[in-house]
C-alpha cells in the first residue's frame, strides 16, 4: 500500500473572503452585521439589568441600618433596636439588625 497523499485542500475564512462570488461570502456579508447587532443588544440589556438588580439589592440592607443608627442616636442602647421585633430565623429570610457592642460580642 502506498502513502495517500490529499487532492484537496482545506479552505479557512482568508480563503473564502478571496472568492468574490461565492454563496458562502453572500451568507457572511449578509449575516454578519446582524450578528454583530444582535450580540451588542443582547449584550447591552443584560449588563442594564444587572445594574438594576444589583443597585436595588442594597435599599432593604441600608434602611435597616439607617433606622437602627436613628435609634442608637435617640436611645443609646443596643436593646432599643434588637428588641422591636423577634426574628425567627426558621421562617423569616427577611433581614434583621445585628448589634455588636466594642469588645465586638452580640448584644
């Protein structure tokens, strides 16, 4: 048997772009740009969602905490805030203050 050598040859994108007639540049000039629009698009709304989701997240978090400060300002004591309402962890995944004293122990 003896060594099988290629008659043809590979064609890579270089190669079809020097074509000027051939379908396959027709299907690339043509689909190209709409591809591209479509990814910037795409692209687009999802960081503008993400912005908009993450930015949001933190409302609940900072009320929380400008309430108790407003709190501590007024009272002076940790138990003011704590106390205005139990959580129960098991059934509540809403947020609720933590107050740390100097030593850095919960109080």
């Amino acid at each position: 048997m003896g060594r099988h050598t290629a008659t043809h040859r590979w064609h890579s994108i270089p190669d079809v772009c020097t074509v000027n007639n051939s379908w396959l540049r027709k299907v690339l000039v043509a689909w190209l740009p709409v591809a591209v629009v479509a990814t910037v698009a795409a692209g687009t709304s999802y960081a503008m969602t993400q912005e908009v989701t993450r930015s949001g997240a933190d409302d609940v978090p900072r009320a929380l905490a400008q309430r108790a400060a407003d709190n501590l300002s007024r009272d002076g004591t940790a138990p003011a805030v704590t106390a205005e309402r139990l959580v129960d962890l098991a059934t509540d995944l809403g947020p609720f203050p933590t107050m740390c004293g100097a030593d850095t122990a919960v109080q």
